[in-house]
C-alpha cells in the first residue's frame, strides 16, 4: 500500500466509532454475559439434548462439548460454537432452548426474563458483526496484537497467557476477540487500532469493506497434518464415551443424595472427606472457579474422587453408606447461602465486570460489601464469646475480628482479606467462594466437633460453633406462644415478596414481635413497643433495650445479641433483598428457641481431646442429646466414630452456673507420667493406688485414686525423676463396635461417664 492510502490510528478509529449505539444481538448478549452462563451452566445435558434436537449442533460439536473435563469447560466450549458456528437465527434459537430448560438453571431465570435489547458502543457492534471473518483472517497477527494490547494494559497477563496457550491460530483469534467484546468498547477500539499498526493491509480492507460478512471457519485440518485427523477423532470419541459415563454416575450421585438443582444445603467439602479425599485436596478443588450451589459443587468433588481412584462403583458404595446428615447444613446456613448466591449473580453482572470491577457503579458495589458484612457479622455471631456489634464496619474489620479467634480457618481467612483487599471483580467472585466455605463449616446441622490433625495420637476437639453459658433461665413455652399470637398479621417464609412495602411491613412486624419477647425476658425494662409506633421508634426501643445489664454477656447469649442488632442495622426494603427478610425471619424463630426454658442456658460439658490407644483413627464426634437434668445431677450423650474397634482416652470438663455463680469441673483429676521404664511402671502401680487408665510408649495414665494418692504420686516423681503433666478429667473408652455412644454425668462436684452402647468405660 502506497502512503498517500494510508491511514493513521487515529483517522482508524474515527471511521470506526461515529454513529449511535446499535442494539445489541443475541450473540454478543450470549456473549457479553459469558462469565454468569459458564457459572451457571453445570449440569448441560438438557440444554445439549434440546440443541440438538433443534438441529442447532452437529454431533461432532455435541461430542466436543461432552468430552471437556469439568463443567465450566463444558459450557465454555458450547459458547464457543454458538459464538463462531451460528448466525443470528440460530442463536435466537439456542437463547429459546436456554429459556425452555429454564428450570434446570434457577439463577438464569432473572437474565432470561430480562429484555435482552441492551445498548453496545458502535465499535463493539463493528467488531461482534466481523467476529467470525477476523478469526478466519488474523492468522499470525494476533499474537503481536495481543502483546500490544498487554503493553498497554487492556488485557491482563492471565488472558495474554490464555490466547497464547492456543495452539490453532484461529482459536488464537477467537479467544483474543472474545476477551475485547467482554472488556467493551475502550477495548474493541484498542483492538482495531493495534491491529492497524501490525496489519495495515487487513485494516484496510476493513476500513474500506472489503471484508465479506461471512467467510468459513477454518477447520483443523488447514493448521495441522491431515494424517494426524483420524487418531483426532479416536481421542474425541474416547473422551466422549467417558465424559458420557462419568455423567451417567454423577446423575446417580446426585439421586442418591437428593441434592435439588440451585439450592445450597450440604457442605461438599466434609462429604468429599466423609468419602475418604483429603480436606485439602477438595478445597482447592471447590476454591477453583466453582459456583455456590450444591449441584455444581458436587460434581467437581465427583470429578475429583474419580480422576484419583478411577473406580465408579467405589465412589457409589461409599455414598450410599456414608451418613449424609454430617454434610448437611443447618436451615439458617440455607438460607445464609442463599443470601451470598444475591451477591454472586450481582458479582457477575456486566457492569461490574467492566474494569475489573473498578468502574461499576457506586450502588452495586455497596450492594456487595453490605452482603458480605452480613455474613461475616453471621460468622462472629457463631464464633466470638462477644462479638462487636457497632454499626458501620467494614467487610475487612469483620475479617480481622474473626482472625482474633481461634475458630475459622486461618487458611480461608486469609485468601479471604487478600481478595477483599485487591477489590477486582476476579477477586470479588473468589471472596464469594471463600466466604461460602467458611458459612458451610461454621453452620453444620449436627452438633459434630471439629477435629484437629492428631499430635502424637492425640485429637483436639472444638465445636464448630460456640455454646455461651449465661445465668439466663429461660421463659414459660405458653408466654412465648402468647407474645406470636398478640399479632394480627402472619408472618412467613413463603409469603417473602421482593415488594418494597410488603418488605419494611414484614421487617416492623418482626421488629415489634421481638420488643415484646424481649419485654418479657426483662420485665422492668421500661417503655414498651406499640404497632402504631414509628419505625425509627421501634428501632430505638429495641437498641435501647438490648444495651440494658439485663442483657450483658453473662445474662442474655451474646449471639444472639449480635443478630438482633444486625437485625435492625440491615433493612431488607432498603437493600431490596426478600433473601435478608428470610434470614429475619430465621432470627426471630431463633429468639423463640432460645428463650425456651431448658439446662442449655446455664450448662454445658465440653469434650478437649481424644487420644486414641493403638493404630485405629478417631473419625467423628457427635453431640446426641442432653443437657438433661435428672436425679439431682446433669447429663449429656456424646457419640464416638473411629475407624475400627479400639481403646482411646477422653478428656472431658464441663462449666456452667450454679446459684448465679459460675464454675467449671474437672474431676477426677488425671495425670499422665511419662520416661518410666518397666520395672518403675510396676512400682507406680502398685505404690499410687490410683486407678491406672492406660500404658503407651512409657507413659501411664492415673486417675485419682484413694485419700493422699497425689502425695504419693509426687514422692515417686521424685524418687524416679519422673515427668507429671496433668490431664485434665479423663475416662479410659474401649468399644466393641467403630461406633460407640457415652454418658457424661455431673453430680456432686464431680464428673463421670458410663455407657450408652457398644463400648466399656474404666
């Protein structure tokens, strides 16, 4: 091309950008919404069946799709083909096959109602109509292109290493273009002008219309050997058939479980370890770009057990015989992730992608952040003996009051400040996966304990969240059902509605029937909330009565505080969110369950450790039932799992108040002697008249024995120079089956244990 037929970038772009915004086609609305369809899109079969039934695939696409690995690339590659095999026809069709398996994606249901007649920048428009010619054209272009892109920091190293991870230069091409339409139109203009300075001839062309419409896509078999064509299709048709059977067996899985398609009720980690994985190796798998809900969750742990054991029947066995009620989650962490699945679908929204979600607007950022505070506010609730309660903290101040304790994983919190920090819209979406992780194991339905990794045999226990010991007593059942009952307007969970006013009538209702709870647990607490009261006035009256002695730490669960508080600072008219209304009304069903007279307020045994005598592994600990006060003593039942029969140790106390003063219990004192050799050992035997629990490894466990046993104990210590560590209160445990159930019982000052089933207690 001669100079005086050149064009600068600048008169480039000129010609490019003049004209009014184009309404935007159904591709590039399939397009720009990529990242929400990838998410949401787990379980293709239905949409695939429905495609190609339309005969909008071939069965070479079909099989294509089918033999990607895990689900986002399933999808990822579906709207591959629709993006560079159909024309405009037939992706109205694909978009009516999405609206007719709606029912099979709930979290598209609000994006295929929406009016899909979005406004796109003239350049953008420009670039969608030649998308399929410029991935034909590009060729050895689009490399030194998208270099020029990274210098200038329009795309970002991670999607410089995607396009150059292709090894077809139209795929090249392909993931190039698809990375500038979802960047908008800066980017699709900073396209067309670094393609100006590496190819001025293509640009021409495209300035001056030379380029048809439509030109054939380039098929395999023009970048790379024909003779290799044949062992192509024998790999794709292997893949295939795998990728047909492991979605056979994740179907059966997905039976076996019950899981419904969108909701988030099981904790798939603890299934993924209950099944025999280790806790980390499905937790990366899980972190890794996968979605909230159950059905997508579980097929990546699916796909994991298999690619590590490549044994399907294994897999089923173990579900079948696994006790699924310790992967389920409690009702309110339901409804908790279900609250997080808002922020999610608000995370995936094109405008706060745009920019790295820097450049979205001031309102759906503050939409997140107000979210994620809830739900960490949720987590200090479950976790902290008294968790701060003052109004306007930041997601990052939640995050560093939860790293204060000792009961979240310091692991997740971290990645969890880090992405907070960093802001992006990347960054965001993974603090939504983090932050669901920590929910599920934080909101069990059973009381199990967590278990830390034995130390030399020896398991620590903490409960997954915290019980408070109050001198609260409780309230009469027939005064709680009174207070429900003094109101004229029903309140529900299915009635939610996402209207405004139904929202802020439900949410004053809920507010009003919790002052009137609250007056009867504190009497003299003064003025009394009316219907006819102003909001703000009923808000007032309720911080005022919660800041009152009669509802300080050691009087009234700090918990339970904490919630009620946030009850009121997060108003689900204002926010818009009937999910939030929900979790109100969750709350106050809690209030009722906790005023509920019962030992639980003033009482509790806590299980420290487990140590186990031999080869045999500790695997669960449960709370059965209890407390129960009976014959003038308390009781609790614990349930132990361990892996085969065996012997083990447990150390046991327990607190709580008696006549308004508080105490904690650990008798019969237990110590443990270590560095005996054998001939000492028969001495401490027969010399300290305690009760000998258990010999291992040169230690000896001794329970309190007669009158002066300590004493004796002592000048022995000396006698040998023998090493003492006190134990704590401890009961030697040998059952007969890997499942056994103990009564722990408190009476007199002192702790004892005897058994429910399976098992001997010494």
């Amino acid at each position: 091309m001669n100079s005086s037929g050149r064009n600068t970038s600048s008169e480039f772009l000129i010609l490019y950008t003049e004209g009014p915004g184009m309404k935007q086609d159904v591709k590039a609305h399939l397009l720009a919404s990529q990242e929400l369809l990838v998410e949401s899109l787990y379980n293709l079969a239905p949409l695939l069946d429905c495609a190609l039934a339309r005969g909008l695939l071939s069965q070479d696409n079909y099989y294509e799709v089918k033999a990607e690995k895990t689900p986002p690339n399933r999808a990822r590659k579906l709207l591959e083909v629709v993006q560079a095999q159909m024309d405009e026809r037939e992706a109205s069709c694909f978009l009516e096959c999405l609206k007719r398996c709606e029912h099979h994606y709930p979290r598209l249901r609000s994006w295929l109602s929406h009016n899909t007649d979005i406004q796109r920048g003239p350049t953008e428009c420009q670039l969608q109509s030649q998308f399929s010619v410029l991935c034909a054209r590009l060729g050895h272009s689009t490399l030194p292109v998208s270099l020029a892109l990274f210098s200038t920091g329009i795309i970002t190293q991670f999607e410089l290493d995607q396009v150059q991870s292709a090894t077809i230069l139209y795929q090249q091409a392909q993931k190039l273009l698809t990375i500038c339409l979802s960047k908008g139109e800066s980017a699709c203009r900073a396209f067309y002008s670094a393609l100006n300075n590496e190819d001025e001839n293509l640009a021409e062309e495209i300035r001056t219309g030379g380029l048809p419409e439509a030109l054939p896509v380039l098929s395999v078999e023009n970048e790379s050997d024909v003779n290799s064509f044949p062992i192509a299709v024998e790999e794709t048709s292997a893949a295939s058939a795998e990728a047909d059977s492991q979605s056979g067996i994740l179907q059966e899985v997905l039976g076996l479980l019950g899981i419904v398609s969108g909701e988030a009720r099981l904790n798939i980690c603890e299934l993924g370890v209950m099944l025999g994985l280790p806790r980390w190796s499905v937790r990366e798998a899980l972190l890794e770009e996968v979605g909230v809900e159950d059905g997508v969750q579980l097929e990546v742990m699916v796909d994991l057990f298999l690619q590590k054991t490549q044994d399907a029947p294994l897999l089923l066995s173990r579900v079948q015989q696994c006790n699924i009620q310790r992967a389920q989650l409690s009702e309110r962490g339901s409804l908790l992730l279900k609250l997080l699945q808002e922020a999610e679908s608000l995370l995936h929204r094109r405008d706060f992608l745009h920019g790295g979600g820097q450049a979205c607007t001031g309102d759906l950022r503050d939409m997140v952040e107000a979210i994620f505070i809830f739900l960490l506010r949720e987590c200090m609730a479950q976790v902290l003996e008294e968790p701060i309660s003052e109004p306007g903290r930041s997601a990052l101040e939640c995050v560093a009051e939860l790293r204060a304790g000792d009961m979240v994983d310091v692991s997740l919190l971290q990645e969890l400040e880090e992405c907070l920090r960093d802001g992006g819209a990347e960054a965001m979406g993974q603090s939504a996966r983090v932050l669901a992780q920590i929910l599920r194991d934080l909101h069990p339905q059973q009381h199990c304990l967590h278990l830390s990794p034995p130390q030399d045999g020896t398991y620590s226990c903490r409960p997954r969240k915290i019980h408070r010991i109050t001198r609260f007593c409780g309230l009469l059942t027939r005064v709680i059902r009174k207070v429900g009952r003094s109101s004229g307007f029903s309140l529900s969970a299915a009635a939610i509605d996402q209207d405004e006013h139904l929202l802020t009538r439900q949410h004053r209702e809920v507010c009003v029937r919790v002052a009137r709870l609250l007056e009867r647990v504190r009497p003299d607490g003064g003025a009394t909330a009316h219907q006819g009261d102003s909001d703000a006035a009923i808000t007032q009256h309720l911080k005022f009565t919660l800041s009152q002695e009669g509802f300080r730490a050691e009087v009234f669960d700090a918990g339970m505080r904490h919630r009620l508080l946030g009850m009121l600072e997060f108003s689900p008219a204002r926010m818009g969110l009937g999910s939030l209304m929900q979790l109100h009304l969750e709350t106050l069903a809690g209030l009722e369950r906790y005023l509920q007279q019962g030992e639980h307020h003033s009482f509790q045994f806590a299980i420290e450790s487990v140590r186990t005598l031999g080869g045999a592994q500790l695997c669960s600990v449960e709370h059965v039932r209890g407390p129960v006060a009976i014959d003038n003593g308390l009781e609790e039942v614990y349930c132990f799992m361990t892996s085969e029969p065996t012997s083990f140790l447990v150390r046991v106390c327990c607190r709580g108040y008696e006549r308004e003063c508080r105490f904690e219990v650990c008798n019969p004192q237990c110590v443990r002697l270590s560095q005996l050799d054998w001939a000492t050992l028969q001495d401490t035997h027969r010399v300290t008249e305690g009760i000998v629990l258990a010999e291992e490894g040169g230690c000896v466990w001794v329970r309190e024995g007669d009158m002066g046993w300590m004493e004796k104990l002592q000048v022995e210590m000396q006698r040998n120079r023998l090493q003492l560590n006190d134990q704590g209160c401890c009961f030697k445990v040998t059952s007969q089956e890997s499942e056994c159930k103990i009564k722990f019982i408190y009476k007199n000052g002192r702790i004892s244990a005897c058994a429910v089933t399976n098992c001997d207690i010494l």
